[in-house]
C-alpha cells in the first residue's frame, strides 16, 4: 500500500479554495478535498505580525503524489510562500486508507 498522506494548505478565499481542490480531484493528485470553514491565522512575515482570514484545505493523497500536489499548489497559489505541509496517515479505517490510494494511483497508471 503507498503511503496516505494528509496535505494541509490555507488559501486566502473559498473560491481559490474550490478551484484547488477540484483541480486536485480532477487530475487524480487527492482522493478527496475538504474545504474548511474560514479560520483566522496569525503569523510572522517579513518582520511583521499579520492578522488573515483564510480558507484551510484537508487534501487526501498518497506519498507517490505529493510532488504533484505541491506543484499544482504552488502554480495556483498567490502566497510567496504558501503553507503546504504533508502529515504521514500512520493509521486509519483500510478500506478508507485503499480508497485514496485507488483514486490516486488511477493517474499514476495512465
């Protein structure tokens, strides 16, 4: 079994946060994509402490993808440096855990 992988990136707005989240689904690079309610962060940049309003992303995907991922991420992010942090799945129900890497490894095989 390949390796499940919870990817977790904010974005600044729901619609980014669709537009993501379905191209990840599309290209086969998640199994699944959750859209969070807004969240406030609080963070450092460039010296400063900043207040934002963001959308937070819960993409299930696999070790295999997670480059894909994080490109796709990238290419369609407006963050300088957008957070994209992959969690290893350590544990969960198999028949879930063989779902994600079934919807991901569809692309990897083509």
């Amino acid at each position: 079994m390949l390796q499940p992988l919870l990817v977790l990136s904010n974005v600044p707005d729901a619609e980014l946060a669709a537009k993501i989240a379905t191209c990840l689904v599309e290209q086969g690079l998640a199994a699944c994509v959750n859209i969070l309610a807004p969240v406030q962060s609080v963070y450092r940049w460039q010296g400063k402490v900043e207040h934002a309003t963001e959308v937070s992303l819960m993409i299930k995907s696999t070790s295999a993808r997670y480059a894909e991922v994080e490109a796709a991420i990238k290419a369609m992010h407006p963050y300088e440096v957008p957070e994209i942090i992959a969690i290893p799945v350590t544990a969960g129900l198999p028949s879930y855990l063989h779902w994600i890497e079934a919807e991901t490894i569809k692309a990897l095989d083509a």
